[in-house]
C-alpha cells in the first residue's frame, strides 16, 4: 500500500515539502481609543504551494484579520521587546521587563526571541516597505471577499482591468490591451463573456462574485485570498461558485487560503484548519 493511499480525503497536517506561506507566532491587536483589543495572539500555519487550505472559526475569531495580514492589507503588530513565553506553562510574557521567574508558574523564565514572521515564497512580507508591500499585493495576492466589493460605476469589464491597470501604469497602451483580452478570457471562461459592458448593479450576487475572482486573477497572482466567497450566495449559487474556483486551480496552479463558515467550502479543502482564542488550532 502506497502512503498516499493511506492518506485521509481531509490532511490534517501540513505537508512536509517547503511551504509557499509560512506564517509565525503573529500577532494583532487593534487600538480603539485607548482600549486594545487582542484578536490573534500568536498564530503560526504552513500552507504549501497548490494547497487550498480552509480557515473555520467563530464570528470575531479574526478569520479576516489573519487574511488581511496574509495578504498584505494590514500589519501585524510589531514585534514586542523582550518577548518571551514559558518553556514549562507557555505562559505569554510579552512586554514584562525581563522577569527573572515565570509569573504563572515561577520556573525560572527562558529568554526566547520568538520573531514573528509571514515568510511568502522565502520572502518576509512583515519586513517589506509600504512600496514593496504594495508592489506584493499587486502581483502576488488575489482577493475575493464576500460582499464582492466591485466599483459600481465601473463596466464588469473595467472592474477586471483595472488591477491589472494599476499594477502596469495608466499609459501603457499594450498592457492595457493586454489586460482586456485576459479578462476577456477570463470572463469568459465564467460564463460571463456577453456582459462585459454591464454594471455590477445588472448582475445576479453569483455573476458578481465571479467578475469578482476575475478580477483577482488579472494579475496572475499565485496566492489566492476568499473570505467568506459563497457567504452572501444561495448553496446551488455557492456551489458554482466553488467549481469555478476548483476549474482555476486546476488551470493555473492556484494556492487559496479561504475562510468560511459554509461547510460545503471546507469540504473542498485540502485542508481544514480552526482559528480559536487567537491561535490556530490543527497547524
Ligand atoms: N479595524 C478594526 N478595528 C477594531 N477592531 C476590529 C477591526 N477589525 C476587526 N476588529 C475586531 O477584531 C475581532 C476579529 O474580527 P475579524 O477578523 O473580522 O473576525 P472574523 O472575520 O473571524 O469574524 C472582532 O472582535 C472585531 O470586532
Ligand atoms: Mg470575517
């Protein structure tokens, strides 16, 4: 018998090979006035090139927030000095200034410097420059999010385009071209060729969300961020939407990381994993 034979339809581990995102005790906390509000309090998760990886957890868990980092949008909180956890208790000593003992459980304390990291195909996004972390989003990273988020103004098509548009420079005129046969391409391949010059506002919530993953793909990006994809969509609307995204991947080699709370989407994962009090649980 073969391993591979052995192995469950749902891997509950990483794979051993490198992975393409290697995400490390990240943390964030956002700041409302004065008040902090911790969301994820050291979360570490390997997803390999190819995989599609499904990331459950409770509303508020920080499912976006993780996404956000992952992709760039946001940055996670900087690395606090001195940071240090239990080896005995794992008890979480940030920001105490140098504690000879443990405060939990009074070992004496280990001196760790655990950096935390989001390292994408060896590159650490955590230390890029706003340039280079805009240069990254732009070529590296597609999102879909639930609500679609297309530019009502704009025709489905140029909603496709103008990612691509941004990535290359308004004056352009080949990658201009070049970029509305792609999302030709790509609109056609979801069924959507013969609406090219309508407005999202024309279009059914699953045509939305597929001139939406288009839209992601314009760039030809490797690493494909949904949150909540079929979360505003009926199942049979939902389940459309999971066979184009199943097609891409197929195609073009895609890596998705995508959150959800249906569990028709988790299904379809390679991998399942759980965002519970701050930290991923199964990684
Ligand atoms: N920009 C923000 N400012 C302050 N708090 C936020 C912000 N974004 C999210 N939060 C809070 O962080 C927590 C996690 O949010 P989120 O990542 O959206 O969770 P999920 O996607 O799992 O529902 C929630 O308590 C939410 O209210
Ligand atoms: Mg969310």
């Amino acid at each position: 018998m073969t391993t591979a034979a052995a192995q469950p339809e749902l891997r509950t581990t990483p794979p051993a090979h490198a992975p393409l995102i290697r995400v490390e005790r990240l943390r964030k906390t956002y700041k409302l006035g004065r008040v902090k509000v911790p969301v994820l309090h050291g979360v570490s998760l390997d997803v390999a090139s190819d995989e599609t990886v499904a990331i459950l957890g409770a509303s508020g868990s920080g499912k976006s927030t993780l996404l956000h980092l992952v992709g760039g949008l946001d940055r996670p909180d900087r690395q606090v000095k001195n940071y240090r956890r239990c080896a005995r208790c794992g008890y979480d000593m940030a920001g105490l200034e140098a504690p000879r003992v443990c405060p939990e459980c009074a070992c004496p304390a280990p001196a760790l410097n655990e950096r935390a990291s989001i390292v994408f195909d060896g590159r650490n996004v955590t230390s890029l420059s706003a340039r280079q972390l805009n240069r990254f989003r732009a070529r590296d990273v597609g999102f879909v999010f639930q609500f679609y988020h297309l530019l009502p103004e704009l025709t489905v098509l140029q909603n496709v385009t103008v990612g691509a548009m941004i990535r290359h420079g308004l004056g352009y005129a080949s990658s201009a071209a070049d970029a509305r046969a792609r999302a030709g391409e790509l609109l056609d391949a979801f069924g959507l060729g013969h609406r090219l010059r309508h407005r999202p506002a024309q279009l059914s919530g699953g045509e939305r969300q597929r001139v939406a993953i288009a839209r992601a793909l314009i760039n030809k990006p490797r690493l494909l961020l949904a949150d909540e994809p079929t979360g505003n969509l009926d199942a049979e609307t939902g389940a459309q939407i999971l066979d184009a995204l199943a097609d891409l991947r197929e195609k073009f080699g895609l890596t998705m990381l995508m959150v959800t709370h249906d569990p028709a989407v988790a299904e379809r994962a390679d991998r399942v994993v759980r965002l519970h009090d701050g930290v991923i649980q199964g990684a």
